[in-house]
C-alpha cells in the first residue's frame, strides 16, 4: 500500500485516477462526503489532486498541515487559492502548453460555427427544411479581422491558425508582446470596435471578472455592417453574461460561440434559446490524447515532488 495520502477535490478523470491509485492512497472528495473522516485523516494528507475548475479555499488548506503540494489538471487555477497555499509554504502545479492546439483548434471550430452557422445548418437538413428552399446567406470567415483577448501560449495558438485563413491579428493583454507580429491595442474596448471575431483566451479570477461587459460588447457590434462575433473559451466570469444575453437578443452583436458560462453545468434558458449562438460543454482540452498528456503532467507533478526532484511546470506564482 502507498504510503501517501492525496485528497481528490474533484471528480478525477478516469485518464489520471489509475497512475494516481497506483502510487498513493487516493481520498476521494472526502472534504464532501465526509467531513469528519477528513478531520481524523487531515495530518496525513500530503497532496491535493484537483482538476481546472476545482475550488481549493483557504479553510481547506488550513485544515490540512500536512499539506505539500497541490496538482491541477488543467492550465487554468483560478479556482485555487494560490496565495494561501504559497503562504503555508504548499506549491501549486498546472498543465500548461499540452493542450493549448486543442484549445485552439475548438476556439476556430466556434469561430466557424458561429460564422457559418454549422449546427443550425445540420439541423436544417435533420429537419427535412431543405427541400422547401436553401438556408440564409452567412457569412466568411477568412480574411476578417481577428481580436484576442489575451495573447499567451493559447492565443498564440489561436493567431496562428488565424493566419492560415488570412485574418489580421490584433490583441490586447496587460503587456504588449513586441516580439509578436500582431498589433496591440491597449484595452478590450478598442479592440473591439476593430474586429469581425473577438476571442476572448485570458485566465479567470479576479483581474478578468467580466472584462467583456455591455461597453465591449457594444463596441465589437458597431465594428463592422455584419456586426462583430464573441467566442469565450477562457472562463465564464471573464464574459458579463447577462449583459452577453442582452446584446445578443437585442442584435448588438452577430453571433457567439461559446465552450464557458458563469455557473456551469447550469446555461440560462435565454442563452439556450438564440439560435444565433453556438453552445458547447466546456470542451476545450476535452480530447483522450490531451487529457492523457494533461493527467501525465500533473502525476509528473505529484512524482517530481515526492522524488525531491524539481518540479515540471509549477504555476508562475510558486516559480
Ligand atoms: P497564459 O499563457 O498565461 O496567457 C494568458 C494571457 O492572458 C496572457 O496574454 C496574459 O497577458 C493575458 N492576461 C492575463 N490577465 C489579464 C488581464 N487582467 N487583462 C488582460 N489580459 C490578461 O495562459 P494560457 O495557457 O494561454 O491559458 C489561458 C486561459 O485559458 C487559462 O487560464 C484558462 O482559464 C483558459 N483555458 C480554457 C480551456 C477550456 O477548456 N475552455 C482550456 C485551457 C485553458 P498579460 O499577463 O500580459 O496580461
């Protein structure tokens, strides 16, 4: 029997939980299910394993003083907090970069859908309407103009595909990248107003909470005749959802496709309802090939520290 107890704070995918069990004693969701139990087992629990939209608060690393390190399945962290666990002396790893093309590839797939209206295309010849006449004209893709909000390794991702359909690219970040062929505008708003598709790729948290609000969107639909298109695969809370719904049942902007919503599984019913929309289950890195390398990093994670040897990709905080 392993003699390291992890805490799972989420349902772990079944790609990581196998390597996981095979090298420690896993505790399931015990914070949940049993409350007392983790008490009893708390000065034991050396790990904790989590997925990208997992919560680690405060209170529950306090609980655990034993504590060492905490293993995300996923790039983004905002669900952890970082700050706590650095001030207990706890690191925390993630998973970048392994899934950044699937990320990318799906923020061009709603790009397309939403541009060329696919899934409404599929269920218009799924329900028999072809025969009575052809669909309405959408609209081109290539050679629009680009915006991204957020210019790390998956928005680079995204640029680059951008290219091969001759878009422009233009972004926006706290930093400008000089090193990059594309043009930086200093806020989301400006950007905006010059772009067919805005892709929102930034992390979640308190920095980007509904950066995307009512001002933005109003800016991307005065863009252009067609009106701009909004496509969120970073997190729900960067995206103003109800002011998102407003403009999209008002026609301020053309379309959305969106993979991320404020309070997930739950999608509001008016969302649900615009068939000028494109919705998808937070799918981003959701291939067997990416979740394999992404569950590989984060037990490479969990192994280099126990080993004592340095860590892969710690998050850019405990670095
Ligand atoms: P990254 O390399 O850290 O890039 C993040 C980008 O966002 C950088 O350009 C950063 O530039 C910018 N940024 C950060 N804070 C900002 C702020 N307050 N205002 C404006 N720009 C800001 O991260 P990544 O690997 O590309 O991943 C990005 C995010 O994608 C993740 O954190 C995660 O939330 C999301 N994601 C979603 C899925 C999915 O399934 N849909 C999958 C993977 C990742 P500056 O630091 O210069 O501001």
């Amino acid at each position: 029997m392993p003699d390291i107890d992890i805490l799972a704070v989420s349902k772990l995918s079944p790609l990581f939980t196998p390597q996981l069990q095979a090298a420690y004693r896993v505790h399931d969701r015990l914070h949940e299910s049993n409350p007392a139990a983790l008490t009893a087992l708390a000065p034991r629990i050396r790990a904790i394993a989590a997925s990208g939209e997992s919560k680690v608060s405060a209170a529950l690393i306090e609980q655990l003083p034993a504590l060492e390190i905490i293993s995300v399945m996923g790039v983004g962290y905002d669900g952890i907090d970082v700050a706590a666990a650095k001030a207990r002396g706890v690191v925390v790893t993630h998973t970048p970069d392994v899934l950044n093309d699937d990320v990318a590839d799906l923020a061009i797939g709603l790009m397309l859908c939403a541009a060329r209206q696919l899934p409404a295309a599929d269920r218009y010849v799924r329900a028999g309407q072809w025969s009575q006449g052809p669909m309405p004209l959408a609209r081109k893709m290539s050679g629009a103009r680009l915006g991204l909000v957020g210019m790390g390794r998956i928005g680079q991702a995204i640029a680059h595909r951008a290219l091969a359909f001759g878009m422009s690219v233009a972004y926006t970040a706290r930093n400008a990248r000089p090193a990059l062929p594309y043009r930086f505008l200093a806020d989301a708003e400006s950007l905006a107003a010059e772009s067919d598709f805005l892709v929102v790729i930034t992390p979640g948290g308190a920095g980007t909470r509904r950066m995307i609000d009512a001002k933005v969107l109003a800016a991307l639909g005065r863009s252009s005749p067609q009106k701009g298109i909004l496509v969120n695969v970073a997190r729900g809370s960067v995206v103003d959802e109800a002011a998102l719904i407003d403009a999209l049942e008002r026609g301020v902007i053309g379309g959305a496709g969106l993979d991320v919503f404020e309070d997930e599984p739950n999608v509001p019913e008016r969302l649900r309802a615009l068939p000028q929309v494109v919705l998808v289950p937070h799918i981003g890195s959701a291939t067997g090939q990416t979740r394999q390398a992404m569950a590989d990093l984060a037990f490479a994670n969990l192994q280099a520290k126990f080993a004592g040897t340095p860590l892969p990709t710690p998050v850019p905080e405990c670095r």
